[in-house]
C-alpha cells in the first residue's frame, strides 16, 4: 500500500509548492520561497494526525513511512544539486571555496570518529 504514502506527499508536496510560490509573489521574489520545508512539515503534520490515522494504520502505514524517509534525503539532494549550479555560476572562488569546505569535511571524518569511539570507551 505504498500508493497512499505517494497520495499523501503528493498531496502535502502540492500543497506546499503553492504556499512556497505565494510566499515568492509576497516577497516580490521570482522563487519558491520554503514551498519544499512547507510541504515536509504538512507530511509530518499529516502522517500524525488524527484525521489521516484510517489511511496510516496497517499495510498503508508502510508506504507513508517509506515516503516520509525518502522525503528529507531527496530534498536533501535537491538543494546540493542547486547549491552546485549556482556555484559554478559565482565564478572560481565560490567553487574553489566548496571544494575546500567539502575536502576539510572529509578530513575531520577520521578525526571526530576517533573522538567519538575515545568517549564510548571511557562510559563503560
């Protein structure tokens, strides 16, 4: 029963996308303003609502919690993928800049990992 998992971000991303594009006229603001946030809090709202508790309970609760755990993680890459364009856009500074941030992030990896493992040993 994952269509109603898909009805119901559909519903919410729809929802959302108009507000996102109100806001944008509002603002005066040739964009989406939040349309994409709006419509994951409506998810969330919906998927735990009274209202809705008929359509998620049972075999159709797994479809709307596969689609509220692919939401955050598609929108997620979304907006890198936006982030990208308009970098590359901004002239070399603005890519170099990202390269660099993104290669520092990597390297605290090993970093903060040993930290994180130092202070579980030291609980038990």
């Amino acid at each position: 029963m994952i269509v109603y998992g898909v009805a119901l971000l559909s519903g919410c991303l729809i929802l959302g996308m108009l507000i996102g594009e109100a806001f944008g006229v509002a603002l005066n603001v040739e964009a989406n303003v939040g349309g994409v946030g709006i419509a994951m809090l409506f998810l969330v709202f919906a998927s735990n609502s009274q209202k809705f508790k008929s359509l998620t309970e049972g075999a159709a609760s797994d479809g709307i919690k596969f689609w509220s755990a692919m939401y955050i993680p598609i929108v997620v890459a979304m907006a890198a993928r936006q982030d990208v364009a308009g970098a590359t856009e901004g002239g070399l500074l603005a890519v170099v800049a990202g390269t660099a941030a993104v290669a520092v992030s990597f390297a605290l990896v090993p970093i903060l990992s040993k930290v994180g493992n130092s202070t579980s040993t030291k609980d038990n």
